[in-house]
C-alpha cells in the first residue's frame, strides 16, 4: 500500500490551511492497489509515509494538455510550505 497515515496527512493539511494554501483531495487510479500509478508505492514499502501531490491536468499525456495558473501557483505555495514546515 502507498497510504499515509492519517496523522500525517493531518499534518500537511493543518500547514496548507494554516499558510493560506487552496487545495483540494481526490483519490485516483485503482484505489485499491494505492500509487496512483507512480512509484509512491516503492518508497511505501519501506514504511515511508507517501502520497501523490500535483497539478490538476486535464487530458494528460495528450498533445494538448490544460492545466489552471491558479493552480500552479498554489501548487507552488503548498511546496513551498511544505519545505519550510517539513
């Protein structure tokens, strides 16, 4: 499983809302094997707390892939949160 432990995410949403940081949680992919089909469950097996975090991108790997500035940006703000806080 690539789950992190609700305390943990806990965590990163208290430093997102305490930093003003907009955001929003989705579950993707086969929920039930965990990763989102990234790596995220490699690093999980070693007892990592792990999620996947990103833009918003509508039609991915496509030719022509959308994404919102506003999103970028607050991706942006969340990572840098994150590096400060972690």
């Amino acid at each position: 499983s690539s789950d992190a432990s609700a305390e943990y995410l806990g965590e990163l949403r208290r430093m997102m809302d305490e930093n003003g940081v907009r955001y929003q949680l989705a579950e993707l992919g086969r929920v039930d094997l965990g990763g989102g089909g990234t790596i995220a469950y490699i690093m999980a097996r070693y007892g990592m707390n792990v999620i996947d975090n990103g833009v918003a991108v509508m039609s991915m790997h496509a030719p022509w892939e959308v994404t919102s500035k506003a999103d970028i940006y607050e991706m942006k703000k969340g990572y840098d949160v994150f590096l400060r806080n972690a």
